[in-house]
C-alpha cells in the first residue's frame, strides 16, 4: 500500500514511556508497512523504531509534529502474531511497548545495524525528483538517465545498478555528492536450505498406553486452542511425548515452539531432538551472539525453522507458521523474568500466545505449578498424565533423616554415610544435591564474634576456599580471604556448609571415590559442563555433587541413592511461594534416582522431620502435597486465588524509597476490591548498595485490578522523584520480599 503523505506513523520507541510517539512519514516513496522498522529524530538523536500502526491524524500539533527519517524495510519484519502478542504484553505488564519489543527481538534487528544480511541500496531522494523535473540534470544524461531509471523503482541496488551500467560507481557518487541520490542500508533475507520433513520413524520407541493417549489426545484438535498439562513424572516419557506431537505439527507444515527454562543445561534435549528429526533445532538463548541470535530469528521468521527451541525470550519469536507451543518445566521459576525493568512470564504469554493464534499448548512437568494445577480444577486446562516411567523403574523411596537425633561428620548423617557406602559398593552411583554453592555462608571470628558482612547489602560474605576470596552472592563484590580477624586478629572460622565444603568432606569420608562437582564455581562453560556429565554418564564418576544444576533435564540412568542434605531454608520462607519451590525441588531431585531395574532410594535431612510440608510430602507425593498447599492458599488469599501486582522502588536512602511508595500509595484511591498492602522494606533491605521497598496491591479480580492499575501509572508518573529514582512494576511476582 502505498500510503499518502498526510498518514500519521504510529512508532514505538525503546525508551520508557508507556506510549507510541506520532511521525509523519519519510519524504521518500516507499511502502509503509505496519511491524516495519522507521528511523525517527528523537530529542537530538535517531533511534530506530517499529511502526505499530497508521493514523489519518494526530494529537501532537502539526508544528511539533516531526518527520520520520527513513524507512528500513519495505515489509513487516514481525509476523502479524507476534505483534499482535507484544501489544498484549505491553498492556498486560503495564510496560513500554518499545521495551517490550526490545525484549522480544533480536539486537542486531532493534539498532538496525549492518549485519551480512543487509545489503546496500540506492534510491532518488526528493531534492533528486526536483531536480530531474527542472531539467537541472539535462547537461549530463547519464546521471539523468541513473535518476530516471531511479525514479520508476523504490531502489536499486548495486547489482542492479551493474546491469544498468557497468561504470554506474562514478556517477553514484557524483549524484550523491548533489544530494540527487541517497544509499540505505536495508535487512534482506538471507536464503538458507529448507528443512523438509523429518525422516519418519528414525528409532522410535513403541509408546506406553499413556503415552499413546496423551499424544492421540493432543493430535486430536490441531487448530484450535487447547491447553493441556503433561503431568509425568521424571523418565516417564513427556520428552517422547513432545516429538510424536511435533511430527504431526511438521507434517502439517507448520513449526513447533519449545520454550525450557534453560538450554545450556540441556544439550540432551537439543541432541534427541536433532537425532529424531533429522537436522538440528532452530536455539535461540541469551548465550547467542548478535549474528547467531539475528540467524534464528529469520530462520523461524521464513518459516524455515521447524522446531525453535528457546529460553524465555523465545516467546516473541517470529513464526508466521506457528502450529503449538510446549512449555517443558513449566513450573520453573527461570521462566518468569524476574530482573529488570520488564518482568514477564513466558510461560503465561505462551498460553496468550497459543490462544490469540489458536492453536494447542502443552505444559509439560512433573511438579506441575500450583496456577496450573488450579487451572486443571478449573477445567480451563486438560490434564494428561504420565505416571509410570517408561523403563517401568518403581517410584524411589523417599526417607527423612532427622539430623537433631543423629551423629553427624560435618554435617553428613551417620545414616547417609552408611547409604552411600552400601550404594556404592552395589556399583550404584550417588547424588548429593545441596542449594548452596561456595565453601561456606558466613566466615566467623571466634573471640570477638565479628562476621564477615559485605558492605553493600544485609547480607554475609560468602567463603570460597580455593579462590581465597569472600564473594557476596547478591551484589557480586569479592575481596580476600582474611587469615585473621580485622578486628581483633583472633582466628577465624568458617560456619556452615556450601557445595565446596561438602566435596572436601566426602572426600575425606571416601578418599577413593571418584567425585565430581556441578555448580556455577565447578562448571562455569559449556564444555566443562559436557565433560562434567560425561564423567557421570561413563560412570568413571561414581559421586555427584552439586546445587540446582544437577536437579533439571538430565538423565542419571545409574544413580541409585539421591541425597539432599538440607531442605530447611524452604521451610520457614516468609515467601508464600517458598513451600511449593522446596517441594518441587525434592521431588525433581529424587526423580534423578533409579532407572530400569534398579530402584532408587532418597534421603532427606532435615532438622524438621515432623514439619507437616515434609511429612505430607513423603505420604502423599507431590499431588497430595499440591492439594493442601492449594488449600492454604485458598483461606490466605494468596495467588492462585487472588492476583498480585508489586511496585518496587530502590533508592540510595531508605527513606526515598519509602516515601515514593506512600506517595504512590497516597495516589491510588483504590477502588473496594483491590488492597494495597504497604510499603515495607524488603527482607534484605540493603542490596548492591540501594534500598529496597515494595508495595503490594492485591486483588481477586484481575481484570478490575488492571484497569486500576493503568489509571494509577498516570498519576504515578506525576510524582516528581520519579526520575530520580529506580522503580519497577511486577506483575504476578514470582517472589516477595
Ligand atoms: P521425561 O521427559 O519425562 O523425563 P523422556 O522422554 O526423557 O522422559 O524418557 C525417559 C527415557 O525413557 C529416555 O531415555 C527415553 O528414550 C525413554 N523412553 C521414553 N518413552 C519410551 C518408550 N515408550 N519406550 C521405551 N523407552 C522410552
Ligand atoms: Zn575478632
Ligand atoms: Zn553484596
């Protein structure tokens, strides 16, 4: 469409206002499409920006009114979906548009910078057309003829201009010089091979009765929206499940989108699907280069990409054919951005995203979610269940150890000790999983009691041994290891225990056992990450220590006894959330033990053995504990049976941030069914050197909730500190403080 000059851009721009700035178009002719890329003035610099719409007329005043200065492509660069889906985020987390696209594609694309698959292109600019029409060109007719040809194609590019004439270089320049010609830069698609469709039946197990069902269940409605939970357990087959379902989707000719927390820690999972399908996943994850990022993206743009593996951001990715999202552990907190300005849930948007495009969803876990649980009681959501491992390996046995009644070796049961030396000798092998990293939590003066504090946040230093460094693990400062005292020079003690202590431990207790330790000191790359499973999966490793990354994605078909060595910290979190993620985090950890036909065995120390979470969970499984937890959350009101929105501010003094909280509390004037609950400084206040506080607005109606909110950001906006303070909106948090 080629669009008259009185037509209004309507562009968003990455910068933090929650609007769409008006421009008026570029002089140039050229095809204004919507999900285009503008180059626009803004204050006294260019940015680029999408156009999101067109208007007939505009509320800026025509004399305020700028003009936009080039068009970067003469098509959409974002499916109309995909658009369609950041308008939504942007009014559903209250944010920017601009930032939410920013988020959502690719750099390379945003800055509009020259990448290889830009190419070089001439057009006539309109001081060029006046020219020619005055005849000011006549004295020299091959430039005359260059602005003619010009004059009946948007542009030309250098191979066309070739053809036109093979000196065509000098007289370029000689017109640009003028100001007759301009070059742009322009994003073209870069032609790859298409995938076609995958080799059918390249070693397909014969699916478990289970199985066959969840995948005829899922096939059944192909284009329509149905969200279905996958519930099975670990190793009973929802991987399988998700490639059966994604053939069919293929064969269809359209893509599959697989969102995971986290791809670095499952190459398992981008093999299996490469071997099944015959050519590797499309992957897109925050470890990707600009380039590398900017080639998926077009790869699934094109419709070229089949299945587009991805992390969080990948909810955005462009894909005109789009025919079903999986969201595999979709209870993982990873999921939800939780740092920043803009805090989303990808797994949330994947649901909006599979119902605006109309196509069906899968939830995969084996510790469903409590929202998603709730919604299955609800009947918005189907659930499909997997509950027997498909190697037909009995549930483990899960077994609490009470730590106040047992001799301990550094914090090593008596009862474990003797587990892990039975498992090992029965040629098992052992995972010892702990949620802490470094050799220990706090480093100690003995005689005068002095702690070693980091002088940024409420919170200790952590001791890391062999690096000789305290490290705090909220704010990333580090200093030396201190033989002694600071204050008083008396010896210093390390208490408590992380993932490095233990590993000293255990070999001490078991000088020849092969160990090997995963956690972001131990394993800090890909490649040391492959070496570390690899030492598991040959079994030359016969001891697997490690924090949460040993708990996701990964098969450890020989372990047979699982340890966790503390689970207090979940359980007296003032989190509301904290009891679910303790939960989930044993029944993860535990479904690493025991494949085929050995059965595995898990242990669990706690000083707490009669806490009825633990007690509840050991009894009844996950299922059992998720129903009670609902229960809880039901009599407090706690999400899923209300919604929360948390307006967090940080400043350099508690104070400011307080009072731009009460001001904004002040502000609200809140209609009945909507509270708002404090301000209160967060439980680590102090954090990287600013305070924290929030304020907490609840409601069980969502929708009234969100129309409050919008009207309440206006007035927020007002308030005069505003700008010199840091402050953000998070919807449905995933964590309080
Ligand atoms: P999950 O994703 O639920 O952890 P997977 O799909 O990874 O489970 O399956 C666990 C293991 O069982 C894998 O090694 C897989 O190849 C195998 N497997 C899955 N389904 C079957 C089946 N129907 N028959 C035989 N082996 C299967
Ligand atoms: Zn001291
Ligand atoms: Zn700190």
């Amino acid at each position: 469409l080629i669009v008259p000059a009185l037509t209004i851009l309507r562009v968003a721009l990455d910068v933090p206002l929650r609007r769409v700035f008006d421009y008026l178009p570029p002089l140039t002719d050229g095809t204004v499409s919507i999900g285009a890329r503008v180059k626009v003035p803004f204050g006294s610099r260019q940015l680029v920006g999408w156009i999101v719409g067109l208007a007939d007329h505009s509320t800026v005043s025509p004399s305020k009114l700028r003009r936009a200065t080039e068009l970067l492509d003469s098509n959409s660069v974002l499916d109309a979906g995909t658009l369609a889906l950041v308008e939504w985020t942007a009014s559903y987390y209250h944010h920017p548009i601009g930032e939410v696209l920013a988020a959502a594609v690719p750099r390379a694309l945003r800055t509009g910078s020259i990448l290889n698959t830009y190419e070089q292109r001439w057009r006539i600019t309109p001081t060029g057309r006046d020219a020619l029409k005055k005849g000011l060109v006549n004295r020299a007719p091959k430039q005359q003829a260059l602005l003619q040809l010009l004059l009946t194609h948007n542009y030309l590019t250098a191979t066309a201009l070739q053809q036109f004439h093979e000196k065509w270089q000098p007289l370029a320049r000689a017109l640009t010089k003028k100001k007759w010609l301009e070059k742009i830069t322009h994003a073209v698609i870069e032609t790859q091979s298409t995938v076609t469709s995958p080799p059918l039946g390249s070693s397909e197990p014969v699916l478990t009765q289970e199985q066959r069902h969840a995948v005829e269940e899922i096939c059944k409605t192909l284009q329509q929206f149905k969200p279905v939970v996958l519930h099975g357990v670990t190793g009973s087959g929802k991987t399988e499940v998700y490639m059966q379902v994604a053939k069919h989707v293929v064969a269809n000719d359209q893509s599959v989108l697989i969102l995971v927390p986290e791809i670095s820690l499952t190459p398992q999972l981008v093999a299996r699907f490469a071997e099944r399908f015959g050519v590797a996943p499309t992957v897109m994850h925050s470890a990707l280069t600009d380039r590398e990022r900017l080639r998926a993206w077009q790869h699934a743009d094109r419709g070229q990409a089949k299945i587009v593996l991805g992390t969080r951001s990948a909810v955005f990715c462009s894909m005109p054919k789009l025919g079903m999202i999986i969201v595999d552990e979709e209870h993982d907190a990873s999921l939800k951005q939780h740092e920043g300005g803009f805090r989303y849930s990808a797994r949330d948007i994947a649901v909006r995203r599979a119902q605006q495009t109309g196509i069906p969803i899968v939830l995969g876990s084996a510790t469903p979610s409590l929202e998603t649980l709730y919604n299955i009681n609800t009947q918005r959501y189907h659930c499909l269940t997997l509950s027997r491992r498909s190697d037909q390996a009995p549930a483990p046995r899960l077994q609490l150890i009470d730590l106040k009644n047992e001799h301990q070796f550094q914090g090593i049961s008596h009862s474990v000790v003797q587990a892990i030396t039975r498992h090992l000798q029965q040629r098992g092998q052992v995972l010892i999983f702990l949620n802490r990293r470094g050799y220990a939590p706090t480093l100690l003066c003995t005689a005068c009691s002095w702690l070693a504090d980091c002088p940024s946040c409420d919170a200790k230093y952590t001791v890391h041994q062999s690096a000789e460094k305290l490290r705090c693990h909220h704010c990333g400062n580090e200093t030396s290891l201190p033989e002694t005292c600071p204050q008083c020079g008396y010896a210093v003690k390390p208490v408590g225990r992380g993932t490095e202590r233990v590993s000293e431990t255990l070999r001490t207790l078991f000088p020849d056992v092969p160990l090997v330790r995963m956690d972001r000191d131990a394993v800090t790359n890909r490649r040391e990450l492959e070496s570390a499973l690899n030492e598991v999966k040959t079994g030359n490793a016969r001891i697997l220590l490690g924090t949460q990354m040993i708990a996701k994605g990964h098969d450890f078909p020989d372990v047979t006894l699982v340890v966790i060595l503390n689970a207090d910290q979940g359980l007296f979190s003032t989190d509301f959330r904290a009891a679910e993620r303790l939960a989930q985090t044993v029944i993860q950890v535990a479904g690493r033990a025991g494949r085929a036909s050995r059965s595995g065995e898990v242990l669990l120390q706690t000083e707490y053995p009669e806490h009825p979470l633990l007690k509840n969970l050991l009894t009844e499984g996950y299922s059992g504990f998720a129903a009670s937890a609902l229960q809880e959350r039901a009599q407090a009101a706690w999400p899923p049976y209300s919604h929360l929105v948390a307006l967090r501010c940080s400043a350099s003094q508690a104070k400011h941030a307080l009072d731009f909280l009460n001001t904004a509390k002040e502000l609200a004037n809140a209609p009945k069914n909507i509270q708002l609950r404090g301000p209160v400084p967060a439980a680590m206040a102090k954090r990287a050197d600013k305070y924290h506080a929030q304020l907490l607005l609840e409601s069980t109606q969502r929708r009234s909730l969100h129309q409050f909110i919008d009207d309440w950001l206006t007035k927020v906006d007002t308030i005069p500190q505003i700008r010199q303070l840091s402050w953000v909106l998070d919807v449905d948090p995933a964590e309080l403080f």
